[in-house]
C-alpha cells in the first residue's frame, strides 16, 4: 500500500491559458455547435417528411398550426 502527501507552501501561481489554447477552444466549440445545429436541421427535414396526422400525434406542429399562429388562416 502506497501513502502520497504533497505540501503546499502558500504561493498559487495562477494559471494561464496560452493564445493559442483559447483560440482552439473557440474553433473546437464552433465545430460542435455546427455539427449541432445540422443535427438539428436534418431532425426537423425528417419530421417535415413525416403525415400531418403523425406530426399532431407527436406534437410537432403542422403547417396549418404555424399558419394559424403567423395570423394567415382565419376562421
């Protein structure tokens, strides 16, 4: 069995992100909101795709509800 200890000695050097470390966290963070927002995009084609009646019973809102809502049906 193994027993670690560290001693600290008062002094925090804080820690500092390089330029170029910060500049790959906002081109890795743009990727994934990218890859995300397709996701999205290609969800919402496959519901579009999917029988007016399916999308009600799945609570996805049909064109005519999004009319109704735009105010261009009247009824």
């Amino acid at each position: 069995m193994a027993m670690f200890t560290s001693h600290h000695t008062g002094h925090h050097t804080p820690k500092s992100h390089s330029t170029l470390s910060a500049a790959w966290g906002l081109v890795t963070d743009g990727i994934a909101e990218v890859r995300a927002s397709w996701k999205r995009r290609k969800t919402a084609e496959m519901l579009e795709g999917l029988s007016p009646e399916l999308r009600k019973d799945i609570g996805w809102p049909t064109s005519d509800v999004l009319e109704e809502r735009a105010g261009n049906t009247h009824h």
